[in-house]
C-alpha cells in the first residue's frame, strides 16, 4: 500500500509513517519545510516537499501519483492564528480532496477533532474557535464528494505510551487518547475500507483496537 500524507513531520503522520514503513508499506510525507525530510527518512517515510498553502492542485495531484490512501493529519500548529487556521485546517484539506480527485485517489482519512459538531462556549479563545470551525468545514467539504472518506475525531492528544485499548464510534464522551494509539487506529482504518462514510470519535477506553475498529466498521 502507497499512502501519502499530508502534515508529514507531525507527530501523528511519523508515527503513522513508522507503522506504515513497519509492515512494509510505502509512506510518502508531504512536508513545508524541507529541514524535515531527514526526519522522515528516519520514519521510514519519502519525504516530499509541498507547502499545501502556497501551491496548486496540480501540483499535488502529480504527488499523489500511484498512491492507494491519501490521510489529511496536518494542522497550523501551536502559536498559529485564526487565519492559518482556515489556510491549513481548512483549505489544505480541501487542496488534498481536490487532487486526490484528479489523481484517481479515492480513499480519504482526514483527521479531525472532537467538538467540531458543538458550537463553542461563550469566552472560547477565538483561536481555538477558528481551529473548530476550519476543522468542521474541512469534513463538510470532504465528506460532500464522490470519494471514500473517513473522518476520525481524536479527543484530547497525549505523548504517552500507546495502550492499544480505545472506544471508537460515533459520538463517545470527552477524554483523551495517545497520539500513537491514534496512529494505529488510522492504520487500521486503513485496513477496513467498510468504515468509508463514517465519521468516528476516539477517547482512549477498554477495548481492544482491532476489536473497536471492527466495530464500527460494523
């Protein structure tokens, strides 16, 4: 499998990229920044410079040659303000969908956040209310096409250890997960093209991960 990701030096994409190169698939990281390519070599991932804000559909569409999977994990980042929010959280989801599309590519993973679906509080940072809003936008555009979208909302992200133990569905309650078990669970998506459609939550839980992805594939 071919699976090119776009955010490829974020934590999620290389641990994806070392799940991926693990088993033996190809991962290809598009990246902004061409200081991080040695990074993900280290991965075990092709690393491909592409600033998802400042290119065109073209061009990303010629990356995305021979790919089976495209997964959207990228995001502005700490420090960012509400405008990268929208160029990245946002518009580079969409750049990816649209060249996915005229690469031939149909199966999307886009990782999204939890709470996109609720209106933000009153006294939200606004920051943190332009990530939401770029983020619900992104799965509404995406999800709108013909291609064969997952959408995956982690909860809140950790740098602990992977458990291997999650709940996965539609709407799960508040918690957090590890970034490596989600990494695994995108892999496992992956894997299970029946999940095509879906829009998931993740929190970390009690069953195993297989067994949870199996389940709401089902």
């Amino acid at each position: 499998m071919r699976v090119v990701i776009a955010g490829g030096h974020g934590k999620i994409a290389k641990l994806l990229e070392r799940e991926l190169a693990g088993r033996g698939d190809t991962a290809v990281g598009l990246i902004r920044n061409p200081d991080h390519a040695a990074a993900l070599r280290a991965a075990g991932a092709e690393p491909v410079v592409c600033d998802l804000e400042h290119t065109d559909v073209d061009t990303v569409a010629g990356h995305l040659t021979g790919a089976d999977a495209v997964v959207f994990a990228a995001g502005a980042g700490p420090g960012s303000g509400a405008a990268r929010k929208d160029t990245v959280d946002r518009a580079a989801a969409v750049l990816l969908a649209d060249a996915a599309q005229r690469a031939g590519v149909r199966r999307y993973l886009l990782v999204s956040s939890m709470g996109v679906d609720r209106p933000p509080r009153a006294g939200t940072d606004e920051v943190w209310a332009a990530y939401l809003r770029a983020k619900k936008a992104a799965e509404d555009d995406v999800t709108a096409r013909d291609l064969d979208v997952t959408v995956l909302r982690p909860g809140r992200l950790t740098d602990d250890t992977a458990v291997g133990r999650i709940t996965l569905a539609r709407h799960v309650d508040p918690g957090a997960v590890t970034r490596a078990d989600v990494a695994r669970v995108l892999l496992a998506l992956l894997d299970a093209p029946d999940t095509a459609g879906l829009t998931l939550e993740l929190v970390g839980g009690e069953t195993p991960l297989a067994e949870a992805v199996r389940g709401a594939a089902g």
